[in-house]
C-alpha cells in the first residue's frame, strides 16, 4: 500500500490544527512535525489534532512532501526563508500558506529550493478550531500557485469535503478585496443608511428595526435572483430626476455620503443597462 504523503505545519495556530485534524483523521494526509513560536502551544495543537509530533526549533524539524506555513501573514515569508536556508525543502515539495491577502509568490525561497509552492485560502473565520472542523463541509477555498501545487491542493481540500475555487494570482489581492466588499463595507454601507433615517428624525434603534426586512429581503433576492435581476429603486427604473434630487439633498447634509451616493449611483446605473442588454 501507497504510505500517506507527510505534512508537517510551520505555524499551527487555528488554520493550521483546523486543516491537520480534518487531513489527518480523513487519512489523507499523515501530520509529521508541527513547530510554533512556543513548545506549549505546538503540543496542544498535536493533542487538538491526535497527530503530529511537537517540536521546539527548527533544527529539530525533518523532511516532509507538504509544508503548510500556517504564521500570521507578516511571519511567512520570513519562516518560509527561514526554513530554506535550514535546508528543508526538496525538490518536489509542495508548500503553500492560507493567507488571502498574499500572494503565493511570497514563497520564493521554498520555489528557489525546487519546491513548487501555491496558497489555499479558506473563505471562512476560524475563531473556533473544533466547531470549524465539525462543520467543515462546503467551506470555499481561494486557490492559486504553481499549476500541480494547486492542483495537488484543491485535490486535498476536496478530500475533506471543501471547495476549492481557483483564483488569478495576479489578481490576489483583489480577490480579498472583495470580501471587504461583502462584508465590511456592506456593514459601512448599513451604518450610512441608518445615519441618513438618524437625519430625518427617526430613533437609531428603530432605523435599524425598519431596515431589517428592506435588507433581508434585498440580500435574499440577491442570492436567489443575482445581482443584475435583484436590482429595484429609481435608477433600476431610469427615474434619474428622483436620483438626482436624492443626490443633491444627500449630499447638502454631508458630501461624504453625496460622493457614495454618486458613485453608488453610477455602478447601479451599470447594472439597470446590463438588466436591460439581457431582457
Ligand atoms: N483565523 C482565520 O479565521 C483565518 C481565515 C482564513 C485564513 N487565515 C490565514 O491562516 C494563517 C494562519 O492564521 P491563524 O488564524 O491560524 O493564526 P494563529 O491562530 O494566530 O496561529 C499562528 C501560529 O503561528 C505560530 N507562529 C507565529 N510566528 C511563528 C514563527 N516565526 N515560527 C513558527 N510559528 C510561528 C504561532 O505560535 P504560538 O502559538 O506559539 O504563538 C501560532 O500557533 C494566516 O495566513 C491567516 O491569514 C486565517
């Protein structure tokens, strides 16, 4: 029989134990050696994993087919050129990171030892370790690198039941712009909703009460319908003088949210013409 190709873990913090305890108890991949800043929390992660073995410095680490570099983003590079320089890596290794907001270019000392190197970063917060692991079905994954690294690595996710979605790596840090898109500033796009009923003289805790279905049900349609066919309101039915009044008043109460509204304005005026294009 075929032994399991060995990981070992640079940097096993939340992501690291999270991907070493679902590999490893799907059998697809066999936790070697696992090192952290401290011994204490390296050992905890073997013990949250039931695998691997903890050690304390690099001189104590051995040859593996895959390294994942698990460090907090700013420590990868430098771990990454850290571990090189110690002779680590082989030809063929594969090594990868799980940042969304680098580039798997920034493993250039692994590429330079003969490794081929990719990042697969996983759309999703790990803040609790066991409950992302019990609930870790359909999680999407970022993908991009060297060709048969991300290959190898959709393949590994896919093992244990995620989704990888191959990404542009030139394009990488759009990518993770996107979902400050979706996330934090649609959270900023609330609070100026919220500020603008403030304005016209409704309490702040009802302005968010009287939200609530406007926005559920927008988001709703968004994921049912898309974008394009989710769109409603005046520039949705090229009622451009109520949108430009709206605009004026807007912005004589505050430019900052004028300028949103404008360029809010404009991008929506891009979707009501491509509804328009496909119907
Ligand atoms: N957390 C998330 O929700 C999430 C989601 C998607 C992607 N990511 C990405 O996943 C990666 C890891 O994030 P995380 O949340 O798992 O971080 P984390 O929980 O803070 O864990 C980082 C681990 O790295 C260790 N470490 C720090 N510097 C090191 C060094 N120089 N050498 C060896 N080990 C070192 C730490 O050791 P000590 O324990 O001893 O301090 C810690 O165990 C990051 O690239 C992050 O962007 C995170």
């Amino acid at each position: 029989m075929q032994s399991l190709r060995t990981l070992n873990i640079v940097g096993c913090g939340k992501v690291g134990m999270t991907l070493g305890k679902l590999w490893s108890e799907a059998g697809v991949l066999a936790v070697a050696r696992i090192m952290n800043r401290s011994m204490a929390s390296a050992t905890e992660a073997a013990a949250f994993m039931g695998a691997g073995t903890a050690v304390a410095s690099i001189a104590e680490l051995r040859p593996a087919d895959i390294w994942l570099i698990g460090t907090p983003d700013d420590e990868i590079e430098t771990s990454c050129g850290a571990l090189a320089a110690a002779g680590l890596f082989a030809p063929g290794n594969l090594v990868f990171h799980c940042s969304g907001a680098l580039p798997s270019t920034i493993l250039h000392a692994a590429a330079s030892a003969g490794a081929v190197t990719a990042s697969a970063h996983p759309i999703r917060s790990f803040a609790d370790p066991a409950q992302v692991a019990a609930s870790f079905g359909n999680t999407y994954f970022g993908i991009e690198g060297e060709p048969s690294a991300a290959a190898a690595l959709s393949e590994a996710v896919a093992a244990i039941g995620a989704i990888a979605v191959p990404i542009k790596p030139d394009f990488k840090t759009v990518y993770h712009a996107a979902a400050v898109f979706a996330s934090n500033y649609l959270v900023t796009l609330l609070d100026t909703a919220q500020q603008a009923y403030i304005k016209a003289g409704i309490p702040e805790d009802t302005a968010l009460q009287l939200m609530m279905p406007l926005v559920r049900g927008t988001v709703d349609n968004v994921f049912r319908l898309g974008p394009t066919d989710a769109l409603t309101g005046p520039i949705a039915r090229g009622d451009i003088i109520t949108a430009v009044r709206q605009y004026r008043a807007v912005n004589a109460w505050d430019e900052r949210y004028g300028a949103l509204y404008k360029q809010f304005g404009k991008l929506t005026a891009d979707i009501a013409a491509r509804r328009r294009k496909s119907s």
